[in-house]
C-alpha cells in the first residue's frame, strides 16, 4: 500500500483518505462544520434570503421610479423652453 491521499469532499467537508494504488478508500472522517439541524432552520434561512432580495429589488425599483420623473421632468422642461 502507498501513501493515502487525503481529499475533502465539496459537498460535505467529509476528510477522506484515498489508496491511489488500489483506488479505494482506506479511511474517512466526517466534517467537524455543523449542518443545519433542521428542517425549520433551513426555511428560516432561505426566508431570510427572500427578504433580503425583496427588500433590494423594493430599493432598486423605487430608485428606477425616481429615474423616470426626474427623466419626465426634465423632458417637460424641455419643452417648457422651446
């Protein structure tokens, strides 16, 4: 058996330890990052995302309203003047 290599898993920050030779694995140990426990945390945190986007694309559209009667406005003036 040669050296193991160790490889962490992208999706569950799972530590294993591979025989390159064999191409098993020889050993693993699970992630010390905490997952969420629940269902109910998860929802309450993709919630909380919601929110955040609701809340930018609220500011973003009163920000684009604002745009258009200053645009209105100067129009009208525009034409005030000729």
């Amino acid at each position: 058996m040669g050296n193991p290599i160790e490889i962490q898993c992208p999706v569950c920050h799972a530590n294993l330890w591979v025989d390159a030779e064999k191409a098993q694995v020889v050993q693993h140990r699970r992630s010390q990052k905490k997952t969420l426990s629940s269902f109910e945390e998860l929802l309450d945190k993709e919630k909380q995302k919601k929110e955040a986007v609701d809340e930018r694309f609220s500011q973003a559209k009163s920000l684009e309203q604002a745009k258009k009667k200053k645009a209105a406005e100067f129009f009208e003036q525009t034409l005030k003047e000729k």
